[in-house]
C-alpha cells in the first residue's frame, strides 16, 4: 500500500471516528482494572502496511517459516509513515485525552518498540511477570536499572499495539487485572527515586500473584491502553502465525500529580485510590 492510499483511508476512518470518546464505565473500568481496550483504533490496512516494513527490516518471508528468527525479536521504535498513522489515530488521541487530560501528554513521532513473538512454543527473556521502567538509573545501557517511582515519572500510559490478529495461542500478553494498584503500594515507600527494574519485578510478582488473569488479545488495530504500574508478562507463542506488537509508552507534558491538585485524571485517580486517598474519580 503507498503512503497516499493509507494517508485516505487514515482521512476517511478519521471522519467516522474523531468524535468517539471513551464513556465513563471505560474510564472507570481502566481505573479499577488497569486497562482498556480500543477496538479499531487504527485501520487493519494501517497495520499491514507496518507488518510489510517489519518483514522487509528482518529479512524474513511470512509464507516461509525457514526464514523466521524464533522464538521472539525486539526492534527499535519506528517513525515510517504508516506506524505514525497507527500512533497518531485520532481515536486514540482522544482516549488520551480522556485518561491523561488534555494538554497533558506529549504526542509520539515514532511507535517506539517491537516485539515480534514465532510459533514454536519457545519461552524467552520476556515471559516474567515485570512493570515496565521508565526513567534512567545508574547506567543508561542497562535496562534492569532504569526505575519507576510512584509518581510515574516520565510514563504516562502503557500501551499495547496489536498490528497482527491476535487469538489465545498467539503468545497474547498476560495481565494481571488490578495489579497496578498492588504496584502502587509496593512503590510509595520508595518516595522518589522508585525501584529498578530488576527489584520492582521481583516485588510487583509477589504482591500480584493472587490477581486473576487477562490476555490481550484481538484484532490487527486494537490498542489497549494500560495504566504504567500494570503488572505484565509475554508467554510462548502455541499458534501458527507471527504475533506483532508494538510496545510504545505515551510520556506526560508534565509530571503527574497525585496531591493538591483541584482535579486528577484517571492515571493519577488510580494511584490515589489505590493509596488510599481518595475513592472518587
């Protein structure tokens, strides 16, 4: 598909979809559960395009399992037109809006991560239960020691980017459902230098084990937006087809606020519920 038919199909999906916001039992659900789903965020067309590049970058075939690298590959964020037409889809501008607040977040000029999982049923690196760090610490080359704290600095939503069809054995994303409000508990007496990666994966497994599970499955062009303490893990791949994900954060215009503020957005509504502070949105 050229830039042009994709930039079309974005204005003629836009049209349909800019005014569709989140309504309160979505807001209040991500509150309560840490996450929502948006069904046909992007265009399925959107998402295709983006699997095209991606199979171009890793030299492989989809119709030739041969060429396939297994079990899982991780790439770098991607600013290609059509992955910009994914990350920019005014649907999900506007359920930021209603999570984060207008004005609040900062728009995204690339997708940011991937993670491609293959058949075979190979376990990998990623498969432990962990929350997603998103400051630097000591050593910007470690990942394990980038942290989170619990004003969530620096990370204002997680997000789930389905670009391929995604069913029960295609290695969907566990969730455990309420497991950011166990994080936030597990990260206030950290105050504001938060815990690393490694130490807060090690905790945040612990205090969530007795969370029921979800998996994010769906369609190529939903998106689930997570709440950024939200306690996640992959899982090996059982089905037949690749699994493409993008993994991008979305960061705040400014830090969140979780006391004297006059009003707080749902991100910050979950903290302070979960602390105790307060148990109305």
């Amino acid at each position: 598909m050229t830039a042009c038919g994709i930039n079309g199909w974005q204005r003629a999906r836009d049209v349909e979809h800019a005014v569709i916001m989140l309504d309160g039992a979505q807001v209040e659900a991500f509150i309560e559960d840490g996450f929502v789903r948006i069904g046909g965020a992007f265009p399925a067309e959107v998402a295709a395009a983006c699997r095209e590049i991606i199979w171009r970058d890793i030299d492989g075939d989809p119709d030739d399992p041969d060429t396939w690298p297994r079990p899982v590959i991780g790439l770098p964020g991607y600013a290609d037109e059509p992955f910009l037409a994914a990350v920019n889809a005014p649907r999900l501008h506007a359920a930021f809006d209603a999570l984060v607040g207008r004005g609040r977040w900062t728009p995204r000029d690339d997708l940011g991560g991937f993670v491609v999982r293959f058949p075979g049923g190979g376990p990998a690196v990623v498969d432990g239960w962990h929350i997603d760090a998103s400051f630097p610490g000591d050593d910007l080359d470690d990942y394990m020691s980038w942290r989170v704290n619990v004003a969530s600095r620096d990370c204002a939503l997680r997000m789930f980017f389905l670009f391929s069809d995604v069913g029960e054995d295609d290695a969907p994303t566990r969730i455990r459902v309420r497991s950011h409000a166990d994080a936030a508990r597990v990260l206030e007496p950290e105050g504001e230098a938060g815990l690393d990666a490694r130490e807060l994966a090690a905790r945040a497994d612990a205090a969530t084990g007795h969370r029921p599970v979800a998996y994010a499955t769906g369609s190529a062009g939903d998106v689930y937006l997570c709440h950024p303490f939200l306690v996640h893990a992959g899982q090996p791949h059982h089905g037949t087809s690749p699994r493409f994900l993008g993994q991008p954060k979305l960061e705040p215009a400014r830090p969140l606020q979780l006391e004297g503020g006059d009003s707080y957005s749902p991100v910050e509504t979950a903290i302070r519920r979960a602390l105790g502070r307060t148990s109305a949105v």
